[in-house]
C-alpha cells in the first residue's frame, strides 16, 4: 500500500499553478537566506578556525572571566524577570477575568496596561527609572531624600524589564483564564471548598502549562533584550550587551560570533520547550469554550485589596511613561524644573532629528507592508495547502522569534559584509536601507504570522475551496476570499511590524551606518552619555508616531475591516 | 442548459490514508469502479467514514487518487487542479463568499471566465430566477436564511454550466422539513437544467427521494450500485440491507426454488441463486408482514406499542427479536405483549441473502 501516486499527483497539480510554487521557492529561498545562513555562519565562525574545525574560539571567551559573568547575569535576571512577570501578569488576568471591576477607571487602566506593550519604545521605562530613582531621581532625592541611590545594576534591569513584560504574560494567561468554563470552578464550590481552596486545587492546575509558557516567553524576552541593560545595567553586563561590547569594543569578531551562539543555544532551547512542548500542553487542556458567563467575585474582602494592588502597579507603569515627556520639558532633570522647549528644539536643530525621524519613518514604513503582506502569505501557504517544504517555512519563520536581535545583527554582519560566505554575492547590500529594511521585516514576521494563521483557522477551509473549485487559481484565491478575509489581521500585521520596526534597536544597532540617523539609536546615544533632556524629547515623539499609529489603526478596522459586516464562520 | 452533459468513469480508484493514532495506512476508498451517465443524478450514500467524501473530493480534485484514473467525459483528469475541471461543486457549510453580495458570490465563476458585464448580469438574474431568489442580489449572505444560502451556492455552481455538480451533503445543516423540500428543489432543478450530479449523503431517505441510482458504500467499498428500489427490495448484502430502510433477518434453509424452511415452516421466499438445501438470511422488511390469528409462522409478541399510522411489534420467531409494522391497526386486531399470533407475509416481500 503505498501513497506513491497521489503524491505524484499532488506534485503536478502543485507545479500547473506556477504563481504558487515561484512564491513558495522565493520564501524559502528568503527565509534561508535572510533568516537561516546568518545563524549558520556564526556557527563558522565560532567552529572553525585556520586548522579546521576547532573549539579554540569557545575555549577563549569562556576564559574571559567577563563573559562567565554576562552568562550568569543574563541568566539570573531572566530567571527572575521571568518569574515576576508571570506572577503580576496572572494577577492582572485573575483580577480582570475573576474579579468585579467596580469603575470604568479600572477597567480604562487595564486596557492601557495591555496596550503598552505594543506601543512602547524598548527603553522608555530604564529611562524614567533612572529619572525616578537615579541619583537625581524625583521620588528617591526630593521625596526621599537619599542622594547617593543608584538604579543601575541587577535590580535596575529586573525591575524595569518586569514592569516592561508582565503585560504580555498578563495578555496571555487573560485568555487562557477565559477558556475555563466556570462550571468546573462552581462545581468545587458546590462541593464545599474555600476559594483559596478552588484557586489552588482547579484554576492552578489548569492554567500551569500556561504559566510555564509565559514564563518562558518572558524568559526569552529578558536574555534577548538590548536596550534596557544597556542603558541601565551600568557595569552588570548582559549577554546582549557583552556581544555588542565585545565587537563595538574590542573589534572581535570571532569571538562575537562565538558568544552569540552561547545566546541562541539558550534562547532556542527554551524556545522549542516553550513552542512544542508547553504551547501544544497549556491550550490541550483548555479547548473547550466557556458554557456561560462567570460569576465575578463581589466580596469585598478579596475585590478591595486585589483592586488596590493592581492599580498601584498600573499607575506606577503609567506614571513611569508620562515621566518621559516631562523629561523632555523641564530644563534640567533634577535641578531645574522650570518648563521649556530647548531640548525638542535642540533634537530638531543641533542633533538632526528630523532626518532620524524621516530615516526611521520612512524604513518602518517600507518595511510593514512587505512584513504583513509576507506574513499572510506564509499563514496561507501554512493553513490551507499542502506542499513539501511547508514544514520548513512554519518553523524557520517562527524559529526567528528566538533569534535575539543581537545575534541576528551579528549573523548579519559576519554574513554579508564580505557578501554570501565571503564571495562578495549580495554585498552590496551591506550598510544600505535594504539591509535595515530585511532586519526588521526578520525581527516583525513571527509576530505577523501567528496572527494570520490563528486568523485564517477561523476560517472554514471549504469558502477557499469552492472559489478554487469555480475555477480561481491560488493566487486569485488569495488576493479575492483570503486576503478580504483576513483584513484586519493583515491591518494589525502591517501596523505592529511599523511600530516593532521604528521601536527596534538591537539588531539595528550593529548595522546601522552613519549615512541613516535612527530615533532608537539616538536615543541609545544620548541616554548613554546621560543627555536624558534630549533622549526624552526623541522617545516622547516617538512615543507619540507609535501610539497614533495603533489608535489609527483601530480606527481604520473599526469603520472598514472585515469584521463589520464578515461573520467568520466559527 | 449545460452545454455538453458529462459522464464520469471511475477506474479501480483507491484512496490510502495514513491512521494519525496508529501511522498505519489504511485504504479510505478501495477499488471503486463506477460509471455515471450523463444527465443523471447519482448518490453516494453510506454511514460516515465509509469514503463518500473523499471519493466526491477526488472527481472534484481536492483530494489525489493512490491508484486508478478518473475521467471526466472521456477525458483521464487525474493531474488537473480543482479549478481546471469541469465540475461544480456545492459544500455542506455553503462556502459563500462572506465578503461579497449574493450577485457576486454567483458572477464569481462567470467573471473568471472572463465573461462580459452584461452577460453575466443576464446569466445571474436568470439562474437566481431557477433558484427562486430573484430580487435578492444586493443581500450579503448573512442576511439569507440557512436554505437560502444553500440555494445561492447552488445558483453559483449552476452558472458556470459545469460538466458535472457536486453535491456534499449539501442539506445537513438545515431543519427536518426544509430538507425534505430543498431536496425536491434540486431534484427539478437538476432535470430542469439536465445536468449530470453527483450527490453524497448518509441519510437513505433523501438519496431514496432524490437519486436515478445509488452507490452505496461501507468502509471505502462500494457495496452496491443499483437503483433505489433495488436497493430496497433486491440488496445485494446484509451491510446495505441493513443500512437501507429497516431489515429483519432471519435464518433459513433453502427447501426448493422460491421456497425456504424458517423455524419449522415453509415460506415463499425469492431464493436467486441458493440451492436446495443451502442455508440463507431472509429480508423482511418491518412493513412486510402483519399478525393475524392464523398464518405461515407461529410468534409470540414481545413488544406492542401504538405509534398512530402503525402498531409497532417485536416478536419472537424462536430465539430472533423480529420488528414488525402493522399498518392501519384500527382494522385489525391489537397483539399484547405475551400474546401468541401468526405472522402473514405480503406477496414478494421476503429475499433470501
């Protein structure tokens, strides 16, 4: 019994739509390219020296005494970030799933508590962490009076990188929450346990993968950021940070690549647990869809302090955001409170802001359309055909989600200054637009991709089918049923890969030349130098281009997406 | 209507699929060979999981046959893509397009094809007509009822004038009655527009309704291709005696030509091809026998119930629960349960397997 013929069959039928396959070899002839031979080349560098294939490479940065450090630094926050993150985002999700929300004040903080995330430059919060607590903090000098705090280090990175990702965990474990149905909780009631009790023995159990995988998401998150140890890790070196030293510093580039293999080893390992061992656990268990709506809990003896404990925190993470544009307006930071307009002046006259904001507007915007558009394709092609090498797409393009931009900037770097494996091919691209364009359409397609592919699994298969059966080749099908279909997720794709492009730096940073100015890296710049007047005048517009792009955004799906008149069959 | 009715001819198609529990593969359609005249309608009928759909699925070109080749007219179709064969399709869940108004959901096909406006404009008003939905082309399809929309996917399959139409259980997701009056629906329209269909259902009463023949399948076999009365009266196994309206069968032997010994009596019985002596199952069909006081088989009632048009019975020929529907009880004497009686066969009713 062999399937020999229908896979013959399926193969000619495959090869009578020529549009699709030259889509699908282009893809992965992009993803090898741009995704899978600059991780490739990091693992040349780092293995093979002049003698062939050695660990000479390895054996000399772990004897940099600097590097054993960053790894156990890197680990030890993540570790704890991770873990934080998860337990205030569970608090979040119990409280707004669970808990009865008195006030429309309330419920306004959470939404912009699940906004943040998405509209918030990397390094806003070490910002106004340092401004806040710093020597010259508002609340630790004036408030306090301790003049000699200082913010940077352990605690530093910990605090401001919690406070930056517990809303992810919080939007992941709200949905989870949701899917339980309330029945099984009441039946425990019912059955005579306490609350506590219920908590503990039926909502914990099933919603314990799901905290793994945020805990793990946030994980990965925290030993790929850039940004924030940079800014406020002061000598408490990261991983990423080491990397970006160690070739921005000490011109090595070899043992850059090396490192940065350390980095993608431990991002990938907790990468493939996190995607196919606890994603596939923590939604197995949770399939079935609420009967009906839950009681919220009213007694006041849990609602008052689960209350008071959220919005603390969510006034403090707001007041931490709004701490940035005051920066911007007060004379001196610490000193002189008077209000003035010198350092947006400053950041358009002296420092050329208006080319960086051009330069990374006009890259972000170039790079979105290309991202949405390729990120619905690849959830199309992924969903709804069969073909071989449909494997390969699905996991090299999420597989880019574990990639911290450190490592894809270096892979970049050793992988295309001397053109494709040193033979000048595509060197041209090196240190031009193109080159920051394909880094942040990389860094944006995971995100766009799972998107369209839990969009278009709504989707019942057959309304495809039948415009395929009236004659619509693959690439009318998609342009006239899937793409309509999947509009607002094609909306949202294009606008989150603008903001995660004019936001993004870590990979940026390394590639950048002088000839293109970018907002990140300038605010990078004079953050470092402690210009924090001018890098909060550039985070606050950019704060502003990111948060006008999402409430733009909404607007459009609001009055034209699909969803408006479009029932999506469940 | 259609241009060129089409005839389908199944050679020795077989369809493997690999068991996602097991990762055996198993044979999802085995061997079907079948000829469809053009111009009529034909169902595959069988319970779920016996390849129905993917046989449906494989002359529409979504799915690829393992073994064998399947022609269209006279043309082997094999490596042709959905949308490059000349059949029509209509889907249990509709598979309107959600974006599009009802007059675009039927121009669809026909703007592929290139056609010019007011042409098409002519064709859809007129299929819209045939359906009974003229006046509607504006509405987006969530705005029609659930026949409704079943009846714009079969405008839209219509309009191209395709070779042949297919039908996957194209009325499962609608109420009891609306099924029984779309099915008549289809039934004209397909004559009307004397097209060649191909209908997959597991309900026998609408492939009864509705079919010139049926193909009826069990666990990807096909088991018999007949026409519905032969179905009926003439299965060719227990699975489709069985599987068709209800069947009683009792063991017997062959004591002569039409004659068979069932417990200890000697009742006519259609023996085909048995030989004397051989041992067979007698079909007897629920409505096929009533009770009286005197008769060709001694029972004893093990069930009595009155269900209005009939009285229903269970009774026992030996150690064998056999049903029985008496009809228009008013005249007849009521069986209780303990009763003894004589069942009495209509002529031609019992069929000797």
């Amino acid at each position: 019994m062999a399937k020999s013929q229908s896979a013959s069959l399926d193969r000619k039928k495959l090869m009578g739509d020529p549009i699709l396959v030259t889509t699908i070899v282009l893809l992965i002839v992009f993803l090898t390219i741009f995704i899978l031979y600059p991780l490739a080349i990091l693992l040349v560098d780092s293995f093979i020296g002049e003698g062939g294939l050695t660990l000479d490479v390895f054996r000399r940065i772990m004897g940099l005494p600097n590097f054993r450090k960053a790894i156990t630094n890197t680990l030890k926050v993540g570790f704890v970030v991770g873990i934080a993150s998860t337990l205030i985002g569970l608090l979040f999700a119990y409280v707004e799933e669970y808990v009865k929300l008195r006030t429309k004040f309330m419920g306004g903080l959470f939404k912009v508590v699940s906004m943040l995330p998405v509209v918030s430059p990397p390094f806003v919060l070490s910002l106004s962490m340092i401004m806040l607590f710093g020597k010259a903090g508002i609340i630790t000098r004036f408030l306090l009076g301790i003049y000699d705090n200082s913010v940077y280090g352990f605690w530093g990175i910990t605090i401001v990188q919690t406070l930056t990702f517990f809303p992810v965990c919080y939007m992941m474990l709200k949905g989870l929450l949701k899917n339980i149905d309330p029945s099984l909780e009441e039946a425990a009631r019912d059955m005579g346990a306490s609350r506590f009790k219920v908590f503990m023995t039926v909502t914990l159990p099933l919603i314990l993968p799901g905290l793994g995988n945020a805990f793990l998401v946030t994980f990965i998150e925290s030993i790929a950021d850039f940004a924030n140890p940079m800014i406020i890790g002061g000598s408490y070196d990261t991983l990423a940070t080491t990397i970006y030293l160690q070739i921005t510093g000490a011109y090595d580039k070899q043992g850059a690549a090396a490192m940065a293999v350390v980095l993608l080893t431990i991002t990938l390992l907790m990468f493939v647990v996190q995607k196919y061992y606890l994603e596939r656990k923590s939604t197995a268990t949770l399939s079935g869809k609420a009967s009906r709506e839950r009681m919220l809990i009213t007694d006041k003896s849990v609602t008052v302090p689960l209350t008071i404990l959220c919005s603390a925190l969510a006034l403090f993470v707001i007041l931490m955001y709004i701490c940035v544009p005051f920066g911007a307006l007060f004379k001196t930071w610490g000193y002189d409170f008077h209000l003035t307009f010198k350092w947006f002046g400053l950041v358009f006259t002296k420092y050329k802001g208006f080319k960086a904001f051009r330069d990374s507007f006009i890259l972000s915007l170039i790079a979105a359309p290309i991202t949405a558009l390729l990120s619905m394709i690849i959830s199309y092609l992924v969903v709804k055909r069969k073909f071989k090498g449909k494997g390969f797409i699905e996991a090299v393009s999420m597989l880019a989600m574990a990639v911290p931009g450190t490592v894809l900037g270096i892979g970049y770097i050793r992988g295309f200054s001397g053109g494709i494996f040193g033979s000048g091919i595509l060197q041209g691209l090196y240190g031009t637009g193109v080159i920051l364009v394909i880094v942040f359409v990389v860094r944006s397609l995971p995100t766009g991709t799972r998107s369209g592919i839990s969009a278009l699994r709504q989707i019942d298969k057959s309304i495809e089918e039948s415009a395929y059966d009236m004659g619509a080749d693959s690439f009318r099908v998609f342009v006239t049923v899937t793409l309509p279909l999947i509009k607002d997720s094609f909306l949202s794709g294009f606008v989150t890969s603008f903001v995660r492009s004019i936001t993004a730096i870590s990979a940026i940073i390394l590639l950048v030349t002088p000839s293109y100015l970018l907002i990140t890296v300038q605010i990078n710049e004079f953050a470092e130098k402690g210009s924090y007047g001018i890098a909060c005048a550039f985070a606050t517009i950019l704060i502003v281009i990111t948060y006008g792009s999402v409430l733009l955004m909404n607007f459009v799906i609001k009055h034209f997406g699909t969803s408006r008149h479009v029932k999506v069959e469940e | 209507m259609a241009k060129e009715k089409k005839g389908v001819r199944l050679e020795h198609i077989s369809k493997i699929y690999k068991d996602p529990k097991t990762g055996k593969n198993f044979y999802a359609v085995k061997d079907a060979n079948l000829e469809i005249e053009p111009g009529s309608f034909v169902t595959l009928l069988g319970p779920s999981g016996c390849g129905k759909t993917t046989t449906l699925r494989m002359i529409a070109g979504f799915e690829s046959p393992d073994e064998g080749e399947i022609y269209l007219g006279n043309e082997p179709i094999n490596a042709l893509t959905p949308n490059k064969r000349d059949t029509a399709m209509v889907f249990q869940s509709y598979a309107l397009l959600p974006h599009y108004n009802i007059f675009d959901n039927v121009a669809y096909g026909l703007k592929l094809r290139k056609m010019d406006k007011a042409e098409i404009k002519k064709k859809v008003t007129d299929i819209l007509g045939l359906v009974g939905l003229e006046g509607m082309e504006n509405r987006m399809t969530n705005q029609l009822s659930g026949g409704q929309q079943q009846r714009v996917a079969l405008a839209r399959a219509l309009v191209i004038e395709p070779g042949v139409l297919l039908f996957d259980e194209p009325l499962s997701n609608l109420d009891a009655k609306l099924r029984v009056s779309m099915r008549t629906e289809i039934r004209r329209i397909q004559q009307e527009a004397g097209i060649t269909a191909i209908y997959v259902t597991h309900d026998q009463s609408e492939a009864m309704a509705i079919s010139d023949k049926v193909i009826i399948m069990n666990k990807g076999l096909v088991e018999q291709i007949s026409t519905p009365q032969d179905a009926y009266y003439y299965p060719n196994n227990r699975f489709v005696a069985d599987f068709i309206g209800e069947a009683n069968f009792l063991d017997a032997t062959v004591e002569g030509q039409d004659m068979v010994n069932i417990n200890g009596s000697k009742v006519k019985c259609a023996t085909g091809s048995f030989a004397v002596g051989n041992k067979c199952s007698v079909v007897l069909r629920p409505e096929g026998a009533s009770l009286s006081e005197n008769g060709a088989l001694k029972v004893k009632v093990a069930y009595s119930c009155f269900m209005g048009s009939y009285q229903d019975y269970h009774v026992k020929v030996g150690d064998t629960l056999v049903k029985i529907q008496d009809y228009n009880p008013k005249n007849s004497k009521i069986y209780k349960v303990g009763d003894e009686a004589y069942l009495n066969f209509a002529e031609n009713t019992l069929y000797a397997l």
